[in-house]
C-alpha cells in the first residue's frame, strides 16, 4: 500500500515547468523512496508511466493517438473543408514547454543506479530504459523549440540557478541524447517480456534512427552544419542497419494487416505494438474510418502513388486516369489499394457501409478498417480492439535509405536492403512494383532512367524518389508534417501555391444520380462550377492556407515559448528568449 501512495506522491511532486508550486515542494519521503526503489518489478511499474506518453497507438476512447492525422490535417496529404492554420498566437501558458518527463527519467536514473537490489546488468538494462525515455522527452521539446536548457540529473528544489538556466543549443542537447541512445542500445535486453511490447534494444535502435534522421536533416537544411549532420545521419542509419539485419524482423503479412489487426503478435513486421482489449482498452479509429464524415485524402497524395511499371504516373505508359475510383487504383502501387477506400464516397452520398461514412474529397480512409468489426452496434463507436504499430519495419527501412542518401551516394545495396524490401512485401493479389535501381546516381526502373515531371526542382531526382516512397508508406502515421519541416519544406502545405491539395475526386453529377442507393450532391463544389469536376472541399478563398518560404511565416519551424514561461524566468533574472519571429 505505502509503494501505491509513493507512486501518487511522486507523480504529483514532479510537476510541469518550472512553477512557484513546483519550487515550494519539499524533498521525497526517503524512507517511502528506499521502499519504492527495491525490486525490479517497481522499476518495471515506473517505466511503464512513460509508455502512453511516447506509444499511444490508436488513442484510448474518443481520443485519437499518433496515427490518421491527429485531429488536424496540417500537412499536404488532406483536402479538409478549412484547412488548419498555423498557430499565430503566442499560447500564455502550455504549449508543450514541459520537462516533467525529464525530471521523471533523471530521477528513475539516479534511482536505478543506487539499487543494490539488481545485479549489473539488470541496472544497465534499466539505466538504458531511464536514458531512452530522456531521449525521447528531448527529442520532442528540440523538435518543437529548438534550443531547450539540458538538464542531465534530478536536480533539487533549492538548485534555483539551475531551474532557470539559459535554453543550451540544440546541438549540445542532441549531443547529449545521442549519448543516451548509444547507452541504452548498448545495454537495453534484446529481449524483454512477451515481444512487441516491451522496450527492448530493437526498439531503442527503431526510434534512434528516427529521431537521428530527423535532427540530421534539421542539421543539414535548417543550421547548414554538414559535419553535424553527417554525424547525426551516420547514427541513423547505423541503428535502422542493425535493425533490419539482426533483429529479425521480416514482412509476412500485407501492408494494410499491419493496422488493422486484432492480434499483430503474429504479424513480424511489428517491432513494438500498443494492444488493446475488450473491456479493458480500446479506441475509436476503426470505427471513425467506416461511420463517421472524415476529412479525406488530396488529389496531390493520391497522385504520389506510382504505377505498377514502378513510375510516376506523368510518365507510366499503364496510368489509367482519375475519372472514375477504378482508374485510378488500376495498376497502381498496391499501398494505394491498401489505403484508400474502393468505394468513393463523396459528401452527402449513401454508400454501402455507411451513409454517415462520407469524405471531403470522396477519397476516403481504409487502411485502419477491419471489416470483420465494422458494424459494432449503435453507440459503440469507441470499443474497437484492433491492435496499433508503435513502430514497425517499414519505417526503419525507409530511414535507413532516406539516410543512406543523405550522407552519400546511394548505392544498389541500400536500396535492395530498404527501399526494395517494401516493394516485395506480400501484397495479396496486387501486382508488386518493380525493384528500384540507381543509374549514374539517378532512379531507374529496368535500367532506364526516369524523372518525375513533378518533381521540386531542388530536389535531387533520386532523393525525391525516396521521399516519395516515405510518404506513401508512412501516410496518415502522423510523420508528415515532422518530415516537412525537416526538410525545410512548409511551403508545401500552401493551397494556393499547390491547388491539388483543395482537389479531391473527379464528380459527374449525373452519373451519381443513377446510383441506386441515391445520392445528394447537390451542395458539393465542383471545380469550374458546372456538371463535372474535382471536388474543392474548402471552395472559400478566404480559408486559403498561405506560407511564403524567406518570409515571417518561417517562424512556423519552431514553436513559440508560451509567455507565463518568459515571464517567470525574468522574474529570476534571466532572459529565456523568444524563438525567432515570434512576437506578441
């Protein structure tokens, strides 16, 4: 009983930010510490408190989780009816400026290291899991700020000075975190509990190479610091080689079981899954993609898929067209038949699983939908047990090539290890794309050369490829607007610099009035306002989504330091600055 109330205690003890509250808490109970901090099994328990933080899957109840868009739909890949804007207001408080989560793991570390309860490597397995989950804390509070104060060990409350130090630079800090990652795969098990759901060090090694991969590329497009980037971008794909050579991971099962199973123990892609119950845990995603009006899919991410000949469909001799949903999922990638609906469902259509089930473009999501459960009765909308990836192959092999590019060049044996993995996946009765080769550094199919007529100019024609491979294997994962900023790439969630992501599916109105079921189209906006057209979902200008590169929108790149935080620090006599174009 005295461990559970330690554990109330401590949580609330640890606090948010650096408060008054926080600063007029007394020291821990030691003699309810010691009790605590005696056995593994606690050390298990306390780790676990990071779990729903860093691996929330699908979400619980009503509450989605990492994957389908997050609730918003700020990236390229949606036609929403308002697209979300950038946020233009400096939030008073909040705004992800926590480090609770890194006091939590200083103090599990300093714990863990003083238990004469565990043998060696039991306490190097668990200061590996401590380092691992300040990692992660880090990684999120850089990815969203930039240059975050480090602090390295569980400070005490009277170590003012410290509490409200000046932000360090956000190479010191991933400096740091890369140390973290090294000790915790060099001393996390590589087996832990029942596989898939335990931090083990293949699934330190899966979120190294993507934190790495993406501070690398931060490094090389943001700070034009090459050597760092290089650096970072070597540790990614070193932990993605380890991965896919020695962990044991392999596809067994199609692209789309991997998110709508009810069991992926069995599924050997998944390297860490979150796993739901009846009566115990679930969610509402699988429930949401079949029932509920869902902001779709653009005609810009539904062109990204490539042709089965394993080109672009500017210039696939086998690319059928977009007039009708058949055409366009002929001959295409089979990741785009395990995505997106067979059916089209356009807004104020009747469909045959659900007449509520329409999209904002009239592509909708199927990737998430097991239609063994699809008719859940009324009002249950929440239960569904399906489980969720945490992180999976496919990922790992997309970083590592993503990596392999962007620290030299890429070579036929990078792409046969990664890229060309994903394209030989089983794939049920779709054709397979052709293996991708590299020809004079460029893309090839067959031993031809070929280039995206769409392509960004200033992006090389290979590495274009392979962002094009990491967006449609990782679509509606929650990666992509991460992935955008990046690369320095915001630009592309403009709407009105890029019209086809306010485009969705071609509509012949007359066409759908023959539809048995019926169809009420009438209050669905066509391109050029006659008979047929692309959907618009968001047909008013003034919803136009704008970001000008070079311009005060780059202030986008990084969040703003919400201002009670400022004004706190001043109190103290520090200056804790304002990111650059943030101005209230």
């Amino acid at each position: 009983m005295k461990s559970k109330i330690y554990i109330l205690v401590l949580l609330a003890w640890l606090g948010t930010g650096c408060s008054k509250e926080f600063l007029d808490r007394g020291p821990l109970d030691q003699e309810s510490d010691n009790i605590y901090w005696s056995n593994e099994k606690n050390v298990r328990t306390f780790a676990y408190g990071f779990y729903t933080t860093y691996f929330g899957g699908y979400g619980t109840g009503f509450a989605f989780g990492d994957y389908f868009y997050q609730g918003q739909s700020l990236n390229d890949d949606f036609g929403p009816t308002s697209p979300p804007q950038f946020v233009k207001i400096i939030p008073a408080s909040g705004g992800g400026w926590s480090f609770t989560n890194v006091r939590k793991a200083n103090i599990m570390l300093n714990r863990v290291q003083n238990m004469s309860s565990l043998d060696e490597p039991t306490k190097k397995h668990w200061m590996g899991i401590a380092r691992f989950f300040r990692g992660m804390a880090y990684y999120r509070l850089v990815k969203a700020f930039g240059d975050v104060p480090w602090y390295g060990y569980a400070m005490d409350v009277s170590e003012e000075a410290q509490l409200y130090k000046p932000r360090d630079p956000r190479t010191l800090v991933m400096d740091s975190v890369l140390l973290d990652f090294k000790y915790a795969s060099e001393n996390v098990r590589a087996a832990d509990g029942e596989k898939g759901l335990n931090v083990t060090k293949w699934v330190v090694e899966a979120f190294m190479s993507r934190v790495f991969l993406f501070e690398g590329t931060w490094q090389k497009y943001h700070l034009n610091n090459p050597a760092k980037a290089q650096e970072y971008l070597l540790a990614a794909k070193a932990a993605a080689d380890d991965v896919i050579t020695n962990g044991g991971y392999v596809f067994n099962q199609t692209y789309r079981e991997s998110f709508n199973n009810l069991d992926l123990s069995k599924n050997t892609e998944i390297i860490m899954y979150r796993r739901y119950a009846t009566g115990l845990l679930t969610h509402s995603l699988n429930s949401y993609v079949n029932g509920e009006g869902q902001t779709g899919p653009n005609k810009n991410l539904m062109e990204a898929y490539l042709c089965t000949d394993g080109r672009p469909i500017g210039t696939s001799a086998v690319y059928q067209g977009d007039k009708t949903n058949e055409k366009v999922r002929t001959n295409r990638d089979p990741r785009l038949l395990d995505t997106f609906n067979p059916e089209l469902r356009p807004p104020g259509s009747n469909n045959r699983y659900n007449k509520l089930g329409t999209s904002t473009t009239g592509y909708c999501t199927w990737k998430f939908l097991n239609d063994a459960i699809r008719d859940l009765p009324e009002g249950s909308s929440s239960v569904n047990p399906t489980h969720a990836p945490v992180i999976r192959l496919g990922e790992i092999l997309i970083n590592y090539a993503e990596a392999a590019a962007e620290t030299g060049a890429i070579t036929q044996a990078d792409l046969d290890k990664s890229i060309n993995k994903l394209r030989l996946r089983p794939s049920g009765t779709a054709a397979k794309l052709p293996k991708l080769e590299v020809s004079g550094g460029q893309p090839a199919i067959a031993g031809v050369v070929y280039t995206d007529p769409k392509r960004d100019p200033t992006v090389s024609e290979m590495l274009w490829e392979i962002r094009r491979e990491r967006r449609v294997e990782l679509t509606m994962e929650g990666m992509r607007l991460d992935d955008l900023r990046r690369w320095k790439k915001l630009a592309y969630v403009d709407t009105r610099a890029n019209p086809d992501l306010n485009r969705g599916c071609w509509i012949n109105r007359a066409e759908w009035a023959k539809v048995p079921t019926g169809s009420w189209l009438s209050n669905v906006t066509l391109e050029g306002g006659g008979q047929e057209g692309y959907i618009i979902p968001a047909p008013n200008p003034l919803t136009d989504r704008l970001f000008v590169e070079g311009s005060a929108d780059s202030r986008w790149y990084l969040d703003p330091l919400p201002l009670d935080q400022i004004k706190l620090y001043k109190d103290k006599g520090v200056d804790l600055l304002q990111n650059p174009g943030w101005v209230q």
